[in-house]
C-alpha cells in the first residue's frame, strides 16, 4: 500500500484523535456522541499510523511531498 499522507496531516490527525479521544475516555462526552467519537478518533490515529487516507483516493489528492 503507497502512503498519501504527509508528514503535517499524520501530526495533525494524531493530535486531533488524542484530543478526541481523551474526551472520551475523561468522560467529557457520552452516550452515541462518545461512541462516534471513539470511532472517528481510532480512524485517525491508525490512518496516520499507516499513513494511508482512503478518503483522498477519490480525489486523488496526496499531502506527502512528491519525490
């Protein structure tokens, strides 16, 4: 699998699906929102973790620097 993600997008969703998901587990969401949540930060941390976005193949948009 190619990477698409750049080195400021993977730093951005890390920090993004920490703050998230503190919330979550500090207990400042709850119910469904927290679940949503819960998901939606996991997709960040392993989508920046691989560094691969599915989301941007339609578009065929790429953040990494091209070589």
């Amino acid at each position: 699998m190619f990477q698409n993600m750049g080195l400021y997008d993977r730093i951005a969703r890390v920090a993004a699906g920490l703050i998230v998901g503190g919330l979550y587990l500090g207990g400042v969401v709850q119910g469904t929102v927290a679940i949503v949540l819960a998901v939606v930060a996991l997709v960040l941390i392993g989508t920046s973790a691989v560094g691969f976005c599915p989301a941007y193949l339609p578009f065929k948009f790429s953040t990494k620097p091209k070589q």
